[in-house]
C-alpha cells in the first residue's frame, strides 16, 4: 500500500527527470549554434589572420543598428489631449480614463488624470466646462504656417 508521502517522492523524481530532459532539448540548438562559431573561430585562427585584418573588413551578414519600432510611446497627458479632440465634446475625467482604457489598453486612476488636466488647463490646452472637460483648438503659428493659411492667420 503506496502511502502520500511515497507517491510525492515518486511524482518529485519524476517532474526531476522531465526537468532535465526539457533543458536538454531547449539547450541543444544553442549547443550547436556554439559549435559551429567555435569551428569559424578555430579555422580563422589556424589561417593566421591577425585580428586587425578580420577587425577591419565588413561583413555582409551584420545587420545596421536597429530602428525604434513598435508604438510610439505616448504621455499621459498627450493621450488627453488626443481622447478630448476625438470626442468633439467635453468628457469627464471618467470618461477620459475610459477612452484611454479602450483606445491604448492603458488603465491611469482618474486622479491622475485629473492632475494632467490641471496642469494642461494651466499651459492652456484644455479648460474645464460645465459639461466636463473640453480641449481649445490652438491658433496656427504665423511662422509656421504655409502661404495660403497666412490669409487665415492674420
């Protein structure tokens, strides 16, 4: 009669066992992917070049350094701004953090948000109502502008 504690030392010696085993298939493509450099390398040495000449030539399998991709990281703030002129009506700082919620999957406590818009109203970007808070659509730049909207602007 196998009691608790034979079947737990029996079920730990077996997860050990499978432990092993699943390291030794995920190390084999490193193993040989190491081989195979440890070979380039022995055989570049055996050549007899010295490391200036293999430092100095270009090699065609190395990529250029990496761009930046993916999303472009947003502030909190310019999330605001873009949820309160997509709504084209004032929002509360509920439904501002709702938008955020659905439109960048970014979860911001509504006293945060509430914070940012303080400090957006101050800088003058968005300015509180009684329907909530609605963004003020900024005047165009002279300096800026191209030749037909310096008509509009002036």
């Amino acid at each position: 009669m196998a009691t608790t504690y034979d079947y737990l030392m029996r079920r730990k010696a077996d997860l050990e066992v499978r432990m092993a085993e699943a390291q030794k298939r995920a190390l084999t493509p490193f193993e040989a992917e190491l081989r195979a450099i440890s070979l380039a390398l022995g055989a570049i040495e055996r050549a007899g070049l010295s490391e200036d000449r293999v430092a100095s030539e270009v090699s065609a399998f190395i990529s250029p350094a990496p761009s930046r991709r993916g999303r472009r990281s947003r502030s909190i703030g310019d999330m605001i701004l873009m949820a309160l002129q997509s709504g084209g009506s004032a929002l509360a700082a509920s439904d501002i953090a709702l938008q955020l919620e659905r439109r960048w999957n970014r979860s911001v406590p509504a006293t945060a948000i509430t914070l940012e818009l303080q400090q957006l109203e101050a800088d003058g970007a968005v300015r509180r109502c009684a329907a909530g808070w609605s963004h003020i659509a900024e005047s165009a730049d002279p300096e800026l502008a191209e030749d037909g909207d310096v008509a509009r602007v002036a």
